[in-house]
C-alpha cells in the first residue's frame, strides 16, 4: 500500500474500482484495512475487499483481499507528510509482499510510493528506495530501473545519488549492467528478438570529444564496445537533449540514461499518466507507479491512478508471459 500517509490507498482503490482490471487477477493488498475500506467510501466505491490477517497469506482464498496489520497500532489520523510512523508501516507492508514472492506466494509485486524521508525517520537509512530494498532481499547482483511508457523505455545506469556523486560512481560495469539488463527485458519480457538500444552521454554534447568532461570515452564508450561484443545491438554514446526526440521517433526500443532526472524528466513530460517503473535483474516481476507519495494531495480524493493502473496491467501481462515461458 505504500506510506500510508500519502495517495496510496487512494490509487489502488481508484484502480481496483475497475471490474476488468480485478478479472484479470488475484489481488492481495499488503496494507491497512480501515484506511483502503475509509477511502472506498469516501470515493463511493463498492469494492468486495475482504479483509484477513497480513500472516494468514498462505490460507487466503478471496479474489480480492488485504492483508491487514492492525498490530501496527497506528492512529486514526496520519500525519500528511513525512514521519516514522509511515517508513514503520510501509516498510513491514514491503517487507511482507517479497517474503510472500521469494515464497511463491504471489505471482507479482506492484508497490504504491513510499517516501524515502519516512523511512529515514524510522532509521531505514540502509535503503534509498524500493530498488535497492529489493536487490538486497532477493541477493541479486545488479538490478536497474526501466520506465516503460507507449513512447519511450528508459533504463537509468544510476538511481538515487546526488548529482555531484555520480562522477565517481560512474564505472563501465555501472553502464554495461543496465544495457545487459535492458536487452534482456526487451527480448524475454516485450518479445523483440533483437532490440536496438541507445546510451546517453553524461555530459553536454556527450563531452564533444573530451572538451566537456571524459567519461564518455573513459567510461561509456567502453562499455558501450562490450555490450556490442557480447552481439548486443546498442549504439553510443550520444547528446541526450537529442537522443529522446529519436527514440520516440521509434529510431530506438529503449535507451539507457546515466542518471536519474536524465531518463525521467523525458518520461513523466510525455507519459506520466501511463508510465511504469519496472524493476529488471530480480527473480520476479515488481511494478510501481512513476510518482511519488503526493503528500500535498493525500487525503483529498484528487490523485490521478492511471500510473497504478497501468503498474497492474503491466505486472499482470510479465507474470504470465514469464509463467508460460517456463511451463515451455
């Protein structure tokens, strides 16, 4: 459900409202009952949502169910913003949801926004975000996030780092794992046999042959010839103020960008209702909507779930194609 004093419950009730998304799937929401059940009403929505236990996952049989933590003992009127009480809560929900994944349990994941000063303030200081939680519980190597949109797939080298950290963390490894990963999504996950990828440079003109910084010969470019070495079919690295006009062109299947606000402020300006954040590199499928928690608008019946939805449909769609991938 997210951090509960956001727009959480609001979009996965906005989303569950449609009958054609909920017979499609199993839905079991990792959250608080009296809050998704306070906000139906409120939006005048008649969702069947039974209401069980969060560690009876096992025994739950309903279509449609949340998996309540009364135990939590959070009061009736959440603060609107960030506190500790919303890292605790939207922490235990995540932590849940991958127990009952690693666990065969359910199928996907779709995480509603959490706020990274929420879990800070409950001493979460470990994780910036839903990606890295993730890559540590599941013990994967290297994940990425893509942005999967109708125009554009975007596919970040790094996540949640400030600007002036990026310089040191950028490697050839930080730029060939993202493009690996982006090729295999594209081949097993979106069904193109040989997808086209693009990179973009760090800097201005893609350092316009070393006049405005180095790392795209030192760093990109190299990773750039092992990707293309190991018969991947990416180009770069190229100026991202013109990269992202190609690719929506449809010159490119996905682009790599090398931080964070490079890859998502193209992304949010032509899809934001629409866009995706999928989570590539982990043993099962995980979604979220590409916004975060609204604090500013939590609480009054306003927030857009169109994101959510489509984090549904998509995470629906990856689940079974990869469950018809393995039973051949």
């Amino acid at each position: 459900m997210g951090d509960p004093c956001g727009v959480g419950a609001e979009i996965i009730v906005r989303a569950l409202a449609d009958e054609q998304l909920r017979q499609r799937a199993r839905f079991r929401i990792f959250g608080l009952s009296e809050q998704l059940a306070y906000t139906a009403d409120s939006l005048e929505l008649n969702l069947p949502m039974y209401r069980d236990r969060h560690e009876n996952i096992r025994r739950c049989d309903r279509d449609l169910a949340v998996m309540d933590y009364d135990d939590l003992a959070l009061p009736a009127a959440m603060p609107r913003g960030p506190s500790r009480l919303g890292g605790q809560a939207s922490m235990a929900f995540c932590l849940d949801a991958i127990e009952a994944a690693r666990e065969g349990l359910i199928d996907a994941v779709v995480t509603a926004p959490i706020s990274k000063e929420s879990w800070r303030k409950a001493r979460f200081r470990k994780y910036p975000g839903h990606t890295e939680l993730l890559k540590d519980k599941f013990g994967v190597r290297n994940v990425a996030m893509m942005f999967v949109s109708t125009p554009l797939k975007v596919v970040l080298a790094t996540i949640h780092l400030g600007l002036m950290q990026i310089r040191d963390a950028l490697t050839i490894g930080c730029v060939f794992n993202p493009i690996e990963l982006a090729d295999r999504a594209l081949r097993e996950w979106f069904g193109l046999a040989r997808p086209k990828l693009a990179v973009c440079g760090l800097n201005p003109h893609a350092g316009e042959s070393g006049q405005f910084g180095d790392e795209e010969t030192r760093i990109i470019e190299p990773a750039v010839l092992m990707a293309q070495e190991a018969g991947m079919n990416v180009e770069g690295p190229f100026p991202a103020d013109t990269l992202f006009i190609k690719a929506t062109e449809g010159k490119y299947d996905g682009v790599v960008a090398m931080y964070h606000d490079q890859g998502l402020i193209p992304v949010k300006l032509l899809a934001w209702r629409e866009a995706v954040n999928l989570t590539l590199g982990l043993p099962v499928v995980r979604t979220s909507p590409d916004h975060g928690t609204a604090f500013d608008i939590a609480g009054k019946n306003i927030a857009d779930h169109g994101s959510m939805s489509a984090a549904m449909n998509l995470a629906i769609d990856l689940a079974i194609r990869g469950a018809a991938a393995r039973t051949g």
